[in-house]
C-alpha cells in the first residue's frame, strides 16, 4: 500500500561534523497548503458568523445608515457624536464618534426589524387558508415577512428572527388527547382515561406546566434537548434498525457499474455539499419561498458521531475533517480528501478506491466483524470501547473513524431495482441499506455512504443528530450532480487520475480474545434484529399527486386515509397511528406527532367496510381529509400533543412524582408508524422529461414489535413510493400483504372521486 509514501517531513543523519538535515520539499509544500486551507477555512466561518449575527443587517446597510447619519448631521450642522466629544479642534475624534454612533443607529435598526420578523413570523392564520386561495391579510403579511427579511439570506441568517416553540396549555392538551383515543377506546376505557385526564388536569398539570413556561422562556426550544437526550442518546436497544433509518438510489437509471466510479463521483458531491454547508452557502428551506424555517439540525452533519456510554450516548462532533473512513472486506481505510491544498477530483477519488479495492491484504484479527459493536446493544458497546479501545493503536484507529467527515462501504454484495423481479430485487435493497450484514455499516457515524460492486449505492443515517429531511436535503443534491459531474463511455469518473497521489492508508488494531467475544456477542444481537426485519418497498405507478390534486385533496391527508384503510382491512381493528410532522417553523424546531387515526378517519373506513352509498363514503373522506390537515396544521404550528406530554412526563420525574395519566399515555404503543419523505429542491430535477431520475426515497425499521413502519415519498405527479417494515415474528403483520392492501385502498379511495365525477 502507499501508506509508506514519503511518512516524514524531514530526514536527518548525525555525523563528527554535526547534523545534516535533508529536508522534504514536496511534505513541506503540503503542510504549507494544508495550513492555508485551514486559515481560509476559519475566516470564513469567522466572516459567515458576523454576516448571520446582523442579518438582516448587511455592509451596504451599514455604509448606507453610517453615511446617511454623518451627512445628515453635516447638512444640519450638527454634532455628530452627539456630544461624545466636546472639543471642536479634534475633528477626527467627532467623525469617529459620528461613526460609532451610526453604528449604534444600525446595530438598533436591525434589532427592530429582527424583532419584526419574529412577531410577524409567530402568526400562522396563514396555514388556515383554503388551497389555492389567499386572503388579504395573508397578502399583506407575506409581504411585510418580505420587507424584513432582508436580501441574499445564508443558512442561518434567520435563527435569531424564529419564535420560540410555544407552550400548548395543559386544558387544550388533555381534550386533543381524549379525541385522539376516543375511537381505540370502548365506553369503560374510555370513561376511565377521562377521569385520569382530568385529576391530571386539576393537580399535577399545572405544577409542571410551571416549570414548562419556564423552560420555554430560558431556552431556545423547551423540548428538543429532552427529546435528543431521552428518546435517542439514552435508549440501550440496538440503534441499527430501531433509531437508525436509509435513503435509496434512483430507481430506474444506472449511471455506471462501476463501483469505485460511482464512489469518485458521489464522494465528490457530498464533499462539495459540505464546503457550501461550512460557508453556510446552502439557501435556507424556506415555505412559499418566503418563511424560513430553522437550519439548526445541519450543523452536526458532517464530522460527528454518536459516542456509547454505559447510562447515555454523547454526540461528539468535530469542526473540521480532512479525511473519511472506508471499509471493504474485512478492513478498514483512512482516505484523505484534499491534496495540493484542493479537493480531491472524482477521478482522483475513484482512483484511491481502486486502491482499496485492489488491496488483498487480509482483515486483522477481530477486525473484520469490529463495527459490529454499533449494530448491538448500547452497553456492551461502551464498555468495550472503554477497556479496549481508550489507548495505543486501537485509539488512534477508533480516532480516525469517528473524527472522519463521514463513513464510507465498498459493500461487495450486487443490489439494484430488477424490473423482471421488482419485489424480491427492492426488498433485498432495503434491508442492505437498513442493515446489511450487521458489521459492515459503522452505525454511530452521522451516515454511512454505501456503494455496491454494481455501482448502485445508497445511504444509512444515524437520527439523534437530525430527522430524515435533513439527510434528504444532502441526498438530493447528490443525485442531483451525478448526472452533471458524469462518466466517460466506459464507465470512470471524468478526468485524469493523479500521479503523485497519496494512497488511503491502513488502519491498524490489536484486538484481544476479550474483545472478540464482545464483538460477537454484539453480532448474535443485531443478526437476530436484522434477520427478524421484514421489508417491502414499491413503486406505486398508477397515479400520483397530480390525480389526486385535481380531487381537491391534500395527497398527504389522501395517503394517511388510505393507510387507516390498509391497516383495517389487515387486522381488522384500528390502532395509535404516528404520522411525523415538523416543527421547523420555530427555533430548533424537530418534530411533532400528527396522531392521524380520528373519529372521522375510523367513519370512513367503516363506511367502506359496510354497504354504505358512495355519497356517504366520499361526504366522509372529505370529512376525515379536511380533520387531517387540520391537525397537521395544528401540530406544524406548536399546537401538537406529543411533545407536551412528553415534557411533561420528564418534569414529572425531576419532581419525583408519579401520574397514572402520563405514564400510561407514554407506554401507548404506535403499532403503525408513518412518515412522508419531502421533496425539498424540486429545482434540481426536471421529472417531466427525465421521470427515470426519480429517487425511491427511504424508510425505517417498525417501531412496535407488532406494527408496521411505513415511508412514502411523492415524486412528481404521477409516482409514490413506498417502504414497509415489520417483523416475522409477529403472526399480525406481513408487510407484502399490507403493501398490497395499501395498493388497493389507494385504488379504491380515487374510485370515489372519479364515480362522484362521473356523476357530475
């Protein structure tokens, strides 16, 4: 391997006449360029830091209030500095307080407006409108959010213009809760809940909603630490397939077969990402590009992994990265990324995999199955790391993995979509993706890029960090510049490979018989997980958005009836269903629960059950469709339940008191667990001439050992795709099954429109 290239900067020998130093000229070049990207680096995260802190503040502002200020004063003849400076002769003492004067008139300027923008962007009568309508008001407000957001906003220019995530009151929060379970509750359960709700209502609630209100008002967001803390960084259960979660290549095209190739380019994009991520270059997600939304989750993106502890996990994330991590057969690479002081090319990148690719140097003892050890239970894992991998070699190999920019596999297994075996080809992707062989995915990096011996790939992403839509956003982009960075005819990255390029370099370890049997002990857990986990994904084909727009219904509202549908039509019975809806409009915002099996949901799928008319059926799919984005709304604008509830428990336990309400709300299981993967740079795919660069989406593992965790993802107008989990071990669930029922509820739901057209 080239590891030896060329290891130190200087050589020196010892001789009767003194010390003859020969110095390296080339390693000496490289630590020079090194450290001037570096110091390029800092400025302009120094620069980017005083750009967002006076957003929407800008130096033109500046020039132009500054001026402003001093001309008028000197038109007025006046003191500039206000009296700063009594003494007329030193001229140059009151330009200069003129100067910090206007400074302070700027500096108040863009406090007023910032404090604007928050009100302004606190309303949310917005999200009332009917679809395709819009109000006065709403006019007149998206227009004054345009007035006092400034020009050229960065990544985070508007953190310090979002509100604050507001505090439902307890009253409100007991009453959504009691509609939520009505229809899973027979009369006596029902009653009895009621009565828990209400004592909660009347003695505990309003002890802890004190300390909520608190909290709410120290901190930027009262419940996204509690949720990192307690639902991920705390849980002991393995992450692979419980917390963790995948995104999936393009369905229909295969820009080369590749591997290294398509690892070059892929590299190459996400590496671009990042360089825009640090310059803070990446426009903020904005809603009918004029309300932002928070870009606070971005920033643990790269460089950071999730660090085991024996009670709770740590996220350890490092400012800077010059290098990945790359495993392939049994071994483990570290793979710089920049070279001559630039960023390494595609074909430059393909090259250092075609490196390790070729390497036949065999895995180290223990070596092969070590990333095992993310996969299993929490623990053992931190245990292990704490006995064995605290020191020596074993550090400094651990160090470079997980101080990498990301992890990297070369999987040497084939997975594509095979559209003369579309069922076992997709499935067989999804569970690779979800877990592949239990110790080939590093599962505590913040995601694992994964590159087949085909040339497809896809991606495993660790949730503590971030929800799925903040990966999405990365995944984008990179299908996006495949085709744009593109191959030469026979299949390699564009470009010339280096001649003088570094090779990746070996890690090395020395991992005892102790440590071995932890690692297979680890490994028996995650198997028994993975071999347990049912995955069924699909592409529906037969219609899409556009058909179901021209219903006059929301596709998401569409979607999560015909799941209701699917679901009854499975068990038999309703169930607590979990649809994830963001909270991205406030300040560290993440997530918030759209609980979308109602009352009017449950009237509908029993009409379709029983000999209902079709008018009746579609009266009440408008019903339960019109309840379902009303609850989303609710729960998009601080309105939801779940969270609430969840604070209000982790309070409860600082005071150290028990409530039956909260406890047994918190123990409910979500036997079906859904969530729609957004579109968010539709600008970057042009689907009606290339519909084949359609992206499959991603998915999940089920949340409930006898439930279904369903992904959907809208591309375009004409295409849902969908992934489904379970598990064999339950005899309720069968995801083929339920996908099948999801394809006729979806068929037998836009039957009503077109009969109730027809009529027309």
């Amino acid at each position: 391997m080239a590891e030896a290239h060329q290891a130190v900067a200087f050589q020196f020998t010892v001789s009767p006449d003194g010390i003859d130093l020969h110095l390296c000229h080339e390693a000496l070049r490289q630590v020079y360029l090194s450290g001037l990207h570096s110091w390029k680096k800092r400025f302009v995260r120094f620069k980017n830091g005083v750009m967002t802190g006076v957003y929407p503040g800008s130096p033109a502002g500046f020039m132009v209030v500054v001026v402003s200020y001093m001309s008028y004063n000197k038109y007025k003849q006046l003191d500039p500095s206000l009296g700063l400076f009594i003494n007329d002769r030193h001229r140059l003492s009151r330009i200069v307080g003129g100067v910090l004067v206007g400074t302070s008139l700027w500096i108040t300027i863009i406090m007023i407006m910032r404090n604007v923008l928050k009100s302004l962007l606190s309303w949310h009568g917005w999200m009332q409108e009917r679809h395709g309508t819009v109000s006065w008001s709403s006019r007149l407000w998206l227009l004054l959010v345009r007035l006092f957001s400034g020009r050229k906003p960065m990544l985070y220019s508007f953190q310090n213009s979002l509100p604050r995530l507001p505090v439902p009151s307890v009253k409100d929060t007991c009453k959504r809760y009691l509609e939520s379970v009505r229809p899973l509750m027979d009369d006596e359960q029902y009653d009895r809940m009621k009565g828990l709700a209400k004592d909660f209502e009347k003695n505990l609630g309003p002890r802890v909603q004190w300390y909520l209100k608190l909290k709410s008002w120290w901190a930027s967001n009262y419940v996204s630490d509690w949720w990192e803390e307690y639902i991920y960084l705390r849980g002991r259960a393995p992450i692979m397939v419980n917390s963790n979660y995948y995104a999936m290549d393009f369905l229909y095209v295969f820009p080369t077969s590749i591997q290294a190739a398509r690892a070059g380019n892929t590299i190459h994009a996400i590496m671009l990402y990042r360089r825009k991520l640090d310059r803070a270059q990446i426009k903020p997600l904005m809603l009918q590009n004029t309300i932002p939304m928070c870009s606070s989750q971005y920033e643990y993106m790269f460089n950071t992994t999730r660090v085991p502890g024996v009670e709770t996990d740590t996220l350890q994330h490092m400012n800077e990265s010059k290098h990945i991590a790359v495993y392939h057969k049994g071994r483990f690479f570290k793979v710089w990324m920049f070279y001559d002081g630039r960023l390494l090319l595609p074909r430059e990148i393909e090259q250092q995999m075609e490196r390790i690719l070729a390497d036949q140097s065999e895995p180290l003892p223990g070596e092969e199955r070590l990333a095992a050890l993310t996969a299993g239970d929490r623990t053992p894992w931190a245990k292990a790391r704490e006995t064995f991998f605290s020191r020596g070699k074993n550090k400094q190999s651990l160090d470079a993995i997980e101080k990498a920019a990301f992890f990297v596999t070369l999987d040497d297994s084939e997975q594509l979509y095979d559209k003369d075996n579309p069922v076992q080809s997709l499935d067989s992707f999804a569970k690779s993706l979800l877990h592949g062989k239990c110790y080939d995915r590093w599962f505590d990096k913040s995601f694992n890029m994964i590159l087949f011996k085909n040339g497809t790939m896809g991606l495993n992403a660790e949730h503590s960090w971030a929800d799925a839509p903040i990966v999405g956003h990365l995944w984008e982009h990179v299908l996006s510049m495949d085709p744009k960075l593109g191959y030469t005819e026979d299949g390699h990255c564009c470009g010339k490979p280096h001649p003088n390029l570094p090779g990746p370099m070996r890690l090395q370890w020395d991992i005892p018989a102790e440590c071995q049997e932890v690692i297979q002990s680890s490994l028996t857990v995650a198997r028994a997980l993975a071999d347990d986990v049912d995955c069924h994904s699909f592409p529906f084909t037969q219609f899409g958005k556009g058909l179901i727009k021209k219903c006059r219904t929301s596709p998401d509202a569409f979607i999560q009836i015909a799941l209701q549908l699917a679901h009854y039509r499975d068990k038999g019975k309703f169930c607590l269903t979990y649809e994830a809806s963001m909270t991205r409009l406030f300040r560290e915002g993440r997530t918030e629960t759209v609980r979308s099996c109602t009352t009017e949901s449950c009237d509908f799928v029993r009409s379709m059950i029983r000999d209902e008319t079709r008018e009746e059926r579609l009266r009440l799919l408008k019903v339960a469709a019109e309840k379902h984005q009303n609850m989303y709304r609710l729960a998009m604008t601080g309105g939801g339940i779940d969270r609430h509830l969840f604070c209000m428990y982790v309070v409860s336990k600082y005071l150290g008191e028990d409530s039956p309400f909260l406890k047994e709300v918190l123990s409910e299981p979500w036997r079906l667990s859904t969530s729609q993967t957004p579109m968010q740079q539709l600008e970057l795919f042009d689907l009606v001439r290339h519909p084949e660069y359609a992206s499959s989406g991603g998915g999940f593992g089920p949340v409930a050992d006898d439930g279904y965790g369903v992904s959907y993802i809208i591309v375009g107008e004409n295409l849902i795709n969908f992934h489904i989990s379970s598990k064999f071990s339950s005899p309720e669930t069968d995801s083929h099954r339920f996908g099948a029922n999801i394809r006729q509820a979806m068929l037998d739901i836009l039957g009503l429109f077109q009969l109730d057209n027809k009529a027309k």
